[in-house]
C-alpha cells in the first residue's frame, strides 16, 4: 500500500527544526519509509544570504524558501 502525505514541522530556532528533521528521518527508517528531500523545502521567515542554516534529512540538505520582510 502507498501513502501520500503531507507534514508541516514549525521551530522558533534552527537546531530545534533540525532536531525535529533528524527524529523524523529516524521514525521513517524504522518504519520503512522514504522522506522524498527532492519534494520536500524549508521555508524561512527573517533570514537571508549567509544568515539561512542549511537543513538536512539524512545526509540530503533541503531546497530552502525565504521571506525577510514578513511583520506579525
């Protein structure tokens, strides 16, 4: 059977999003899924240039989106 699904993982911080990433590479694993990296993006909000941490899952960094002048 094939699932299709969606995921949305949201962080105040880099490391707490890569943490998150690194526990869902790992559940995927043990369950016999495949993350698709190629599908998959990060969307930043306030980072830009240098400033954007590179994530990964596994060993494969994801495509990054950004927005540096989002106001709440």
């Amino acid at each position: 059977m094939l699932y299709a699904n969606d995921l949305t993982l949201i962080a105040n911080n880099p490391d707490a999003k890569q943490i998150m990433l690194n526990h869902l590479h790992w559940y995927a694993q043990r369950k016999h899924l495949i993350i698709n990296a190629a599908k998959s993006e990060v969307f930043h909000f306030k980072s830009s240039g240098s400033n954007v941490p590179v994530f990964k899952v596994g060993r494969v960094p994801l495509a990054h989106k950004g927005l540096t002048s989002i106001w709440v």
